[in-house]
C-alpha cells in the first residue's frame, strides 16, 4: 500500500513520503500526516525474533514507502551503529513492577538519538529522490535535547547546514556544554533570551516567511526541520514502541496479542504520537499514559477536552519537558476530528489568537486511550530516591516524571496490565537534580564535578558522551533577541 502525506490544515496538500520528509512542515503551517495508517505485515511473533536494525526496517518501510528497501535499509545501518553503547540498540530493564525502555543508549544520550541518528540520511535520501540540489539549511529550536542530537546527527553531512536555537537560561549545563562544544563546519549554536515556546515560535516565523525562503535560495539554500514536527523524526520513533513490545515476547512475558501500556514523559507531544502510530499499525496498547511535569497543559487537556496555554512557564527539572505548546498534539487533533484539516485548522488559529481551544464531544471520546497524569517536582524527586533506595536503579528526572505518574495510576486505578515506561534519558544528563534527589541535599560543586560524585553514588558508567563534551573546547556563546533570529540565520547563509 502507498502511503501518501497530507497536512493537518489543508487537504489539497498530497505530497509523497520523501517529499515530507525534506520539506519538514507544510508551507501553511500544518504538519504532515499519512492519509491513511498501514498495518504490520509480519506477525508479532516473527517480529519478536528479529533484532532492532530488522524491526526498525518492517516499521519504517510502511510509512516510507517511496524508499527503496536498500535505501531504506542503508538508513538503518548507518544509525544504530556502534554511537549506541549496547547491541540491543534499546534494552529493558525491569524495575518495580515495571519495564523500563531506555532510550538513551546514542550519542548524545537522550531519545531522541533514537531519529537524529537516522534523520540526516533520510533526508538526503529523499532530497535525491526529489531532485532537490540546493543545500538543506535545518533550523532547530531545542528545549535541550534535540538540539544536541540533531547538531550530532547532521554535522559533516554534506549537502547539509543545521542551527539550533535553544533557551539561553531554560537548559541544564551538561545540555548546554553538549551543544557549545559541537564539532564540524556546517552548524551553528545560538542561545535565545527567551524559553523553549519562543524559540520554537521564532523557527516557525522562520519557515512561514517568503521572504526568508527567497532569500535563502538566493543562496542556494533550502529551510527544513530537525523538530518532532517533521514524519522524518516520527516515523523512526515508532519501531522502539513495536521493538520494546516484541521483546516482551521474546522473554515470555507477555503473549503476542495480549495489551500493554505505555507511560510516556511528554513535552512536544512527538514520543507519545510515535506510541499512538505504533497502536494504529497494529501493537496491542491498552492504554497510553501521557506523563507531564509542572507544565501539566496536556494533564488539563485530557481531563477537560480543553487545551490552554495560557498559564505561567514553570522552569523544572525536567527542561526537555518544559513546553506549552505541544505542536505534535495537532496531528492527534486531526485524527480525532475524523481527518478534518479544516476543522483541524479553526482549533489551531484559537491556539494562535486566543492561546486556547476546546474540542467537542465526539472529538473527545475518541481520545479513550490516553490518560493524562502529572508528577509535582517533590513527587519526581521523591521517585528517583524511592527506586534508587529500593531497587539501586538510577532514572533521570524526565524518566522519573513518568515513573511517578505510572505509581499513582497504578495505585489509583488497580490497573495490573503489564506496562513499559520510556525512559528518555541517562540521568548523567541531569546529575544536579538527581543527585539532589537521592542525596536530600543541594551540592555546591559544578555540574561537571557532579558527574563524578554521581558515578561513586550510582555505580553506572559514565557515557563516554559525557566524558567527551567536559574535554572538549566551546565554540559557541552567541546570544540573540527573539527577533534577531532572522539575523542569525542569514548571517549563517
Ligand atoms: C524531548 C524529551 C522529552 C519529551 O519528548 P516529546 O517528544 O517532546 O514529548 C522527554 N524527555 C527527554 C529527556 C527529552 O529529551
């Protein structure tokens, strides 16, 4: 069957799938969506046999379906390669009653390894297929993490450039470290006196400016996207959901057919959406538990069917997680409004006007597979003490966010089925908060001394991306004005 890409705001855009993969976001603003979801065409059980490398190809190649197999396969090999430090690619760990998906296992430790590492050589890929010569400039904002992975995933591509904005003060040290030090000819780091919402803002101003697309071509370049809004980042996502479900096969615990949950820590609204995809093709999911921190704008929206953004920007310690606008809710919109881009489109001009919007009923009960919950900052401290006292096991704040709001729907609901917790990063990403956490006390030493400290506490390696970026030379500290972006980015051409 193939698959085609239409946009959440107009239904007259129908564009193939490496075509959506290079322009990133629909040129009114909407993002791409399959106009209509495959299904798996092996079997659970075949799948449970295959390695990570296999499952990822009998995922992607039904969303990407004007990707040849070699193309396709070339993809994969080239990501999960050795930058992961396990074979598995994505191991389980079981841990109080649940099964922990780590995630973290790349090159920049964070999930989303998971599709930068492959997001770079899909797009060039598809720009090939789409006779596409001019440089692909990427233009990223970052509530943390992508930045980073996406800077790792897209330097030294040739053919490529890549920016990052991120929030100059909205970030951890390590995060920021990560990003400053990044290596190779092509990118560019910039700080933004603003939070990750504005960034994110400033990057779409970007892509919706004629003026700015002319001026690029001038130089004989062309605007894409890095940012979960693009089906480049989503559809490898999906394959983790299909891999980390089949291995429970595997090990025999659970048998093929039976459901599960997943307890997803959100912010964008990219990770869950890729669990949700992973429901229509097939996964058997009982319920998706969508896990936020403070900013619990998703939690309300669950709850009341209305999503408002207006609310104060609560700076947590889950950073990656600190976000108001969760653009990747959009495609979820469109879907429960029965593919409705016109529909689709009203609620998101709300979103822009008046900074809220309220679906109606029938929007609402097709939302039956998510459940919101949110964990307090004492709540997401208290957990990664709670597993590391209990269990020795050492989760990062984000992860801890879904843990804890996994603990009290447990408790709440008597809800026994088996469940999988994503776990998004490796907590050497966040030591000040989770050494805080396991130690009740703040420390006065540097985030980097604290890598150490944390490595006698925990007993887990140090990642080698950690000991990396500490030696390495910072080659970044531009800091710009929201509406100097433009600028920035010109400048770079
Ligand atoms: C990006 C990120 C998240 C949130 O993922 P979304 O796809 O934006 O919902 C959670 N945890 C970590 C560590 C992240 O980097």
């Amino acid at each position: 069957m193939e698959i085609k890409y239409t946009s959440t705001r107009d239904k007259n855009v129908i564009v193939s799938p490496s075509k959506a993969i290079v322009t990133g976001l629909s040129h009114e603003g909407g993002l791409f969506v399959p106009t209509s979801f495959p299904k798996l065409d092996k079997s659970l059980d075949e799948l449970s046999k295959m390695d990570y490398k296999n499952v990822a190809y009998e995922v992607m190649k039904l969303f990407l379906t004007d990707f040849t197999e070699s193309e396709l396969r070339g993809c994969i090999e080239k990501a999960y390669d050795d930058k992961f430090d396990t074979d598995e690619i994505v191991p389980l760990s079981e841990v109080d009653n649940a099964y922990y998906v780590e995630l973290f296992h790349g090159a920049t430790i964070a999930f989303k390894d998971m599709a930068l590492s492959i997001l770079p050589h899909l797009m060039m890929v598809a720009a090939k297929k789409n006779n596409i010569n001019d440089k692909i400039c990427i233009l990223t904002a970052t509530s943390g993490d992508t930045g980073k992975a996406a800077l790792a995933g897209f330097a030294g591509v040739d053919g490529t450039k890549i920016v990052v904005f991120y929030p100059k003060n909205g970030v951890s040290a390590i995060q920021e470290r990560q990003m400053v030090t990044q290596k190779g000819d092509n990118v560019k780091v910039v700080g933004i006196k603003g939070n990750f919402d504005d960034a994110q803002t400033g990057v779409k101003n970007i892509f919706g400016s004629d003026e700015m697309a002319k001026l690029a071509k001038d130089n004989g370049t062309v605007f894409s996207s890095a940012n979960s809004i693009n089906i480049g980042r989503l559809v490898p996502q999906i394959a983790y959901y299909v891999f980390s479900y089949v291995t429970l096969i595997k090990e025999g615990r659970i048998n093929a057919g039976d459901k599960v949950n997943f307890v997803v820590p959100t912010g964008n609204f990219g990770n869950i959406l890729a669990g949700f995809y992973a429901k229509e093709i097939g996964i058997p999911v009982n319920k998706l538990i969508c896990a936020s921190n403070e900013n619990k704008v998703l939690y309300d929206f669950f709850k009341t069917g209305t999503y408002d953004r207006n609310r104060e920007f609560i700076l947590t310690t889950s950073p990656s997680m600190d976000i108001l606008i969760s653009s990747n809710l959009e495609r979820l919109i469109y879907y429960i409004a029965g593919n409705d881009s016109d529909k689709c489109l009203k609620l998101m001009n709300e979103l822009k006007t008046r900074g809220s919007y309220t679906i109606d009923d029938n929007m609402k009960a097709k939302l039956d597979t998510f459940v919101g919950g949110f964990a307090s900052e004492d709540e997401v401290s208290e957990r990664i003490r709670e597993l590391y006292t209990n269990d020795s096991y050492v989760i990062d704040t984000h992860t801890a966010v879904a843990s804890s709001v996994y603990k009290a729907y447990r408790e709440n609901t008597k809800d026994e089925t088996v469940s999988l917790i994503i776990s998004t990063a490796s907590p050497y990403k966040f030591p000040r908060a989770v050494l805080k956490a396991i130690e009740g006390k703040d420390r006065e030493d540097s985030d980097f001394e604290l890598i150490d400290i944390l490595n006698n506490v925990s007993h887990v390696a140090v990642p080698k991306a950690v000991t990396d970026v500490i030696n390495s030379p910072v080659r970044f500290d531009i800091v710009c004005d929201t509406d100097k972006m433009k600028d920035e980015v010109l400048q770079f051409l």
